[in-house]
C-alpha cells in the first residue's frame, strides 16, 4: 500500500479573508467526496499557519518564508492554485509575481500543478503574462470560473485541452443543519476600493430604505479583518443600524449558515453573492471588479458598476429585486444545482490527472 498523495493547496489563506477561507473549505470538502478509496494528505500555505490550521486542520507553512515554501514544495507530489483571482495585477503586481514563481518552482521540482476554479487577470504587466502563460500551459489541469478568463488564458497560447469551465468550490459545501425557513436577513458586504467612498453613503441610505420596504432586518457583513469592519461601521452608523453584528462568523461554516439566513443581499464581495446564490437569495452585485459582473452575468443577477451608483438607481434595483423574488430564487436553484455539479467534476478531475 503506497503512501497517501501529497498535496500543497496554495492561495490567500490565512490572511483574514472569510472568502480565501471559504474557497479552501470547498476544495477540501469537494476532494473528500471525489476521492472514493484513495489516501491523500493535505497542506496548505498561509499567512498565518496556526490560523489555517485552527479554521481547517490542516498542517500549513509560512507562504512569505523562502525556506518554508521550499520545504512545502519538497514535501508535496502536487501543487493546487487553489481558486479565486490569484494571478492578477488589480490589487498589486507582488500577487502575481508571487504565484507565477510558486507555479515554476513547484514545475521546476516536478510537482503536478493544478489550478483549481481560477479567475484569471486582470494581468497587464506583459513579462507577467508571459511567463503565466507559459507556466499555466504545463499544469495537469486547469479550471476556470468564468468563459472570460478561459478566453485570456487560451490567447496566451494555453492548449485548450487543458482548459475547463467550473464552479467557485464554494458550491461544495453543505450546510451542517437545517436551512432556516426563517429569511429576515438583508445583507450587505462591502470593501475599501478607490471610489467607494464617493458612494457609500447613497449605498447604505438605499439599503436602509430597501430594508424598511421588504421588512427585512439590515446587516452589514465584513468579509475581511480589519478593512472591511471600518466601511461596515461607516456605512451603519449612516443606515442606523446597530454595529453589534460587525465581526465576521467564525469560520467558512458559521458564514455559509449566516448566509442560509439571507433573504436579500447586495455586495461588492465576489463570496457575498456566490454565498447568496447558494442559499437561492436574490441579490444585486456592485461590480468594482470585472470578476463580480461576470459571475451575476453568469447567475443571471442584476448589478450596478461602481462609478455608476446613486441612491435612487440601487434602491431601485433592490425594489425590482425584492418584487421578483421567486423568480430569482427558482433561476438561482437550478444555478446552484450545474454550479454543484461543476464543483465536484473539479474534484474528480483532479483525482483523474493525478492517478494518470
């Protein structure tokens, strides 16, 4: 009997972000239903160990220590790029230079790569792209969340074979009890980004308005620690809502069942609204990411581009959201039952390259 495979899930793990956390619970809740009889270990590299392995109890290593990463990369047989916007320049060109060099290190040990539910770019650095798309084209395996980033990968002259359509690994999870027949909840995930501010007002003023309509009770969900609490609060103390709620569940599991309690949400969180759409709540995307109208295009939802809001234009589209809800909910069921169906194909994919 051969040792369990070695597995070295790389992502933004450990770092205070409920949706980095919620992506890594997926996979590993997808490769345990999709592994039938076969041994595998999971590690993980992470911002902050003893964090990811308190979340997921999984043995982690430092991502930002040379010697760390050297020796997770030693230890494992395969690399996955674990799902979403890694190798992309919006945020800062250091995340992508990080994860193309992960990616030829662990090619240069002979390690298996894997990219696992990818959206991927925006990357304008021309060498970056480059050398992305050369490193991607010797993966096993690649899967993308959504036909735009599918479409930038095979222009980088990535084999198509190797190309695949998947869900968020969000999808994989299930929830640990009974989803709640009681929906009274209207939450709202924003995050700092350049413009926000000019918004935020009119953004919470609406939803306050929108929630007194639908007699729903407003929540402001702070997806990352710190950053996301100090909107959160600006925008509560304009809605008048209490800040009681501003910390951020326990955990992927904890989040999954608040989001089981959404009758309506509106975020600029790609996880909000992939959340939202899980549990079948209509919700409204403000798209301050190319990523976040492409997955409510794909979900079939409304959204709103940031540089675009006023108060008047998203509490209309709430309004015309909460009115329609049925209809929402019935597209958005069968949604997440293809976006299920993806997700462990993900899974028994994976567990297919890696046997060949």
């Amino acid at each position: 009997m051969g040792r369990p495979l070695r597995i070295l899930a790389a992502g933004y793990y450990g770092s205070g972000n409920a949706g980095d956390e919620i992506v890594l619970a997926g996979i590993l809740a997808s490769l345990e239903a999709a592994s039938a009889s076969t041994a595998w270990d999971l590690r993980a590299l992470s911002a902050s160990p003893v964090r990811t392995h308190q979340l997921h109890c999984v043995r982690s290593y430092a991502r930002f220590s040379p010697v760390a990463v050297l020796s997770a990369l030693m230890w494992c047989d395969c690399l996955i790029l674990g799902g979403g916007s890694l190798i992309q320049d919006a945020t800062s060109r250091r995340s992508a230079s990080y994860y193309v060099w992960l990616m030829r290190a662990a090619l240069s040990l002979r390690r298996k790569l894997f990219l696992w539910a990818q959206g991927f770019g925006p990357l304008r650095d021309a060498s970056l792209r480059a050398k992305a798309g050369r490193a991607i084209s010797r993966a096993a395996a690649v899967t993308l969340r959504d036909s735009k980033s599918l479409g930038e990968l095979a222009a980088l002259g990535v084999p198509e074979a190797l190309l695949s359509l998947t869900a968020d690994p969000a999808f994989s999870l299930q929830t640990s009890g009974q989803v709640s027949d009681t929906r009274d909840l209207f939450g709202v995930a924003l995050r700092e980004w350049p413009g926000i501010e000019a918004h935020e007002r009119d953004v919470a003023s609406a939803c306050a308005a929108a929630a007194t309509r639908s007699s729903l009770r407003l929540m402001f969900v702070p997806f990352q620690q710190p950053q996301d609490v100090v909107i959160s609060d600006r925008a509560s103390s304009v809605a008048r809502v209490s800040t009681s709620d501003l910390n951020v569940p326990e955990g992927p599991a904890a989040m999954v069942e608040l989001f089981d309690r959404m009758a309506m949400v509106c975020g600029m969180r790609l996880h909000s609204l992939i959340l939202a759409a899980r549990s079948h709540a209509p919700f409204l995307g403000i798209a301050y990411d190319p990523k976040v109208r492409r997955f409510c295009q794909a979900a079939g939802m409304p959204w709103l581009e940031l540089d675009g809001l006023t108060e008047d234009n998203i509490f209309s589209s709430l309004s015309t959201l909460w009115d329609h809800r049925l209809q929402h909910k019935s597209a958005l069921e069968s949604f997440t039952r293809e976006q299920k169906r993806l997700s462990l194909e993900t899974a028994q994919l994976f567990w297919s390259v890696m046997s060949g």
